[in-house]
C-alpha cells in the first residue's frame, strides 16, 4: 500500500483541475498581453478566475495579484510595503513560526540595516498572543506579518483579533499623524478549513498558494487592499496592475480559481471528515505508541495537520523507515526538509532540541482514509520501537 500523508508539503492536483489546465493549454495559447483575439481569450480567462476568487474572498477582483507562488506573493507583500513607503528604517512585526520566506526575508531585510523587527514569542500551543504585538509597536512601524494557519503544527492565529486590534490602533495613529500600520497574514495553510474573507478578517494583505488545495505548482496570489502603495519587485511590463511584471500563466491562474471554489465546495462535510481522520490517528497513536508527544493542539489547529514527536527515534530515520513502506510524511516544511536543525517553530513552542528531532509532521486530505491510517500505525509501531531499541537516548 502506498500512503500519501505529506498533504502540507503539496497536494495531488484535482482531477477537474488537470481537464481546465490542459484544456487551456491547448486551446488558449496567446498571450495575454496582446490585443488580437488569442491573447484577449487569454486575457478573459485571467479576468473571469480573478472574480471568482474575488466572491470566495469577498474582495474586487482588482485587488487580487497573481504571482509564482507563495513565497513570491510573501516577499511581494513585505517587500513592496517596506519599499513603497516613506520611512527611512521601518519597522515590522512578525512571529517566531513564520514560514522562512517570511522569517528568511525579515532577517535579511534587518540584517542589512534596511529595517527594524521584532519577533513575537508563541505559547506552548504555537499561539501568538495579541498583547504582545500591541506591546511591540512602535511609531516607525508599518507592517505586522502573522500567518493563519502554521505549515508544520497547524496552529491556527487570531487573525481576526489582530486585525481588529491593528484598525483600532491605526485610528489613533491618524490623529498624532503616523504612518498607517499594514496586516498582512501568510494564509496558504489556511485555505483548506480557515475562512478566507479578507474583510471579516481585517487584513490588508492575503497570501495564498494553489498546489497546497489540489492545484498546480508555480501559482499564488496576493491580495492587497486597494489604496496600499506597494513597489513591484520583478519590473518589466503593466502586468496585473502594475504590481508584478510578466506573462501570466493562464492555465496555472484558471487551475488555481479551479481548486479553490472545488475547495469550498462541500467545506463542512470535508473539514468534518479531516477532524474525524485527525481525531483517529490521535487514539491510535496513543493506544499503540508509548510515550509519543502531540506538538499540535486539538482545538487551535487546522484538522490537516499533526505534528508528534517520539522521543529516542530521529525523524529522519523514521521518515526513511517510513518511506521503505511506501509512506510518505515530513519532518516540517518541504522548504527546509533536508536540514539537520530542530524545527524553529517547535524550538519557539518550548519544545526541547532533542525532542524536535524526533518530530514527524502527518497532514491529511479528504482522499485519505482510517484504512490508510492503519496501515501507517502499523508501520510507524515498529519503526519506532526499533530506533528506539538502539537509540543512545534514555526512553
């Protein structure tokens, strides 16, 4: 049996999303860009997946910019902020768990002396509490980053709480003549069960990545709110809106609004099945594994995703175990996956070193099944025992 839990990492692309793509590939070639009739189609199907995102996220589809992927609509956001304001040496606020083309960039930026940052602790849930990012603002600051759902435990944000906090705050700054605090909040993760309405959760700006909800590799959005100067880094062409030079990828932009309506479809009888899948795995583990730690809370984390350690068996030798069965898990994200360090996010939750790396990340679709879960018991039962068996590491 082959098992595909690594679901965090990337999904298989849906089957009605492969007809839409490869229909468009084949039929819908022009460039966007040019005023002929084939590059118009081209453009049509670009306008006409921008309003069909736009009503999932309740915004104007004018405020919707398609980039690469995520860490490129990541770095569009903190970059095009920084860069399109008017502060000599801005300051942002991020958290310890961010996704590292969050975290990575708002280093490099503050190494370089081009900002100033602070980075919000987490409780031992992987929670942010907003007390402390009021505490951290300062006069100079013009950009809070906080992600929704986290890559590699699932913890989920209170983005809306932030959001909230964040306007009512902006409100005094107006009156002592301050610069506008933007909110921008890394959502990739959160497609699959958070909601999605950029108004309802108060933020600026909006992250999110296809090939997380069965859609293709190499397309992601980002939304911003109409009114934010933001500087485009890839300088070129007008393309969406002046914010990101480049031919469009038309097919990977039609696949995308594809997958996320199919990702709505049905969404309380899909989030229900992946809590129920959850919820097993947990008894499981508990009734069959010995002294296994659950890193992810049960009721502030999205349901596609748990993050367990197992003290006295690294997870790279459980993953290699694991992956000889024809399972596929991670030790955290795809993005750091052959780093020997001990997750920063668990490392920022309280978690001891040695314990993270006994840490295994299991994130679950719809597709998957109670039957495949046991299978991975199984499997995982004796893996574990064996690592342990000849670990130096007192059990």
């Amino acid at each position: 049996m082959n098992v595909y839990f690594d679901n965090a990492a990337t999904t298989s692309v849906n089957k009605e999303v492969a007809v839409r793509i490869n229909k468009i590939n084949n039929n819908c070639f022009g460039n966007p860009s040019s005023v002929h009739g084939f590059g118009q189609d081209a453009r049509g199907i670009i306008e006409k997946s921008k309003i069909q995102i736009a009503k999932i996220i309740n915004c104007d589809f004018s405020e919707i910019v398609f980039t690469s992927g995520g860490s490129e609509a990541n770095n569009l956001a903190i970059k095009g902020v920084i860069e399109g304001g008017d502060s000599n040496k801005p300051h942002i606020i991020t958290s310890k768990i961010e996704h590292h083309s969050v975290l990575h960039l708002i280093e490099k930026l503050e190494k370089d002396g081009k900002i100033e940052a602070d980075y919000i602790k987490v409780n031992s849930a992987g929670i942010v509490k907003l007390e402390d990012i009021a505490r951290k603002i300062k006069k100079n600051t013009v950009l809070v980053s906080i992600m929704y759902v986290n890559n590699e435990t699932g913890s989920v944000q209170p983005i809306r709480e932030i959001g909230k906090a964040i306007e009512k705050i902006n409100t005094q700054r107006i009156n002592k003549r301050l610069a506008k605090i933007y909110f921008h909040s890394d959502a990739i993760q959160a497609a699959v069960s958070q909601k999605l309405d950029v108004l309802y959760l108060h933020v600026d700006l909006l992250t999110l990545s296809a090939h997380k909800i069965n859609g293709p590799k190499g397309s992601g959005l980002l939304y911003v709110k109409s009114g934010i100067s933001l500087k485009p880094q890839i300088i070129g062409g007008n393309q969406e809106n002046g914010k990101r030079a480049g031919t469009e990828n038309v097919s990977g932009i039609a696949g995308f609004s594809k997958a996320l309506s199919i990702t709505f479809e049905g969404r309380g009888r899909k989030i229900k099945k992946l809590e129920n899948l959850r919820d097993y795995f947990i008894q499981e583990i508990n009734s069959e594994i010995p002294k296994a730690r659950l890193n992810s809370h049960k009721k502030n984390s999205s349901p596609h995703i748990i993050n367990i350690s197992f003290k006295g068996a690294e997870a790279e030798a459980i993953l290699l175990g694991l992956d000889m069965a024809g399972i596929a898990a991670s030790s955290g994200s795809a993005c750091t996956s052959e780093a020997l360090e001990p997750s920063h996010v668990l490392l920022a939750m309280g978690v001891e070193p040695l314990l993270a790396q006994s840490s295994v990340r299991f994130s679950f679709s719809v597709d998957n099944t109670e039957k495949e879960i046991d299978y991975v018991i199984r499997n995982l039962k004796e893996i574990v025992k064996r690592l342990r068996i000849i670990s130096p590491i007192k059990n």
